[in-house]
C-alpha cells in the first residue's frame, strides 16, 4: 500500500496514459497493482461488468461476481475512475471506453452523478 501522492508520481512517471493499477481505499490509501500486483490488475473495463470490487476494510480488495461467469469469460470490472485534473478533450480521449456494451458511457472516468 501508498499513499495518492507516492501512486500518482509513479504514473505520472510511467508514462502510460489511460493504464493505472490503482485501487483507492475508503481510508484513504491505495493499492497500487503497478508494483507487485497481482493478476487483478489485468481486468479490464466494462460499463456492464461481471465482477466488482469489495474492500474487505483491513486493506484488502477482493473481485466478487456480479453473475455467474463460465470458465473462459473474460472478467470485468467498471473502473469508477476520477481525477483532479480539469477534464479535457485529451484526459477524456486517454479513458476512452472501448467496451462495446449497447449502453456504454464512453469512458471509464466515473460519471458526476457516481
């Protein structure tokens, strides 16, 4: 675990626009997957996902199902991303959604209503 600032210098830093591993915890911390992650950090976006994820409390994060999955469905999660930066065209074209879902918001960046 990190703190925001230590995980945002590292993506600043990486050089990867719309990629990040980070999971935010409601105490403020976060895991960042970037550095000794686990495969969870390989699950991608879906504005219908199939999976969630579950902060145990005590730091932890699980991925439950939202439904049954058949072995060899990819799993998916709606990553509810947000950012301090002003929004724009460019920030929004770097969390471009490509999901393909009938009701797909276009961008994995959390709606202002979330």
């Amino acid at each position: 675990m990190t703190t925001w600032r230590r995980a945002s210098a590292r993506y600043r830093r990486s050089g990867m626009p719309g990629h990040t591993f980070i999971f935010g915890l409601a105490d403020g911390r976060v895991i960042d997957g970037s550095v000794g992650g686990n495969s969870a950090r390989w699950l991608n976006h879906s504005c219908q996902p199939n999976c969630e994820a579950i902060e145990d409390g005590r730091g932890r994060v699980f991925i439950e199902t939202l439904r049954d999955v058949m072995p060899g469905d990819e799993l998916f999660i709606a990553y509810g991303l947000t950012t301090d930066e002003v929004i724009t065209p460019g920030l929004v074209a770097d969390f471009a959604c490509r999901c393909g879902k009938r009701r797909c918001t276009g961008s994995m960046l959390a709606l202002a209503s979330e």
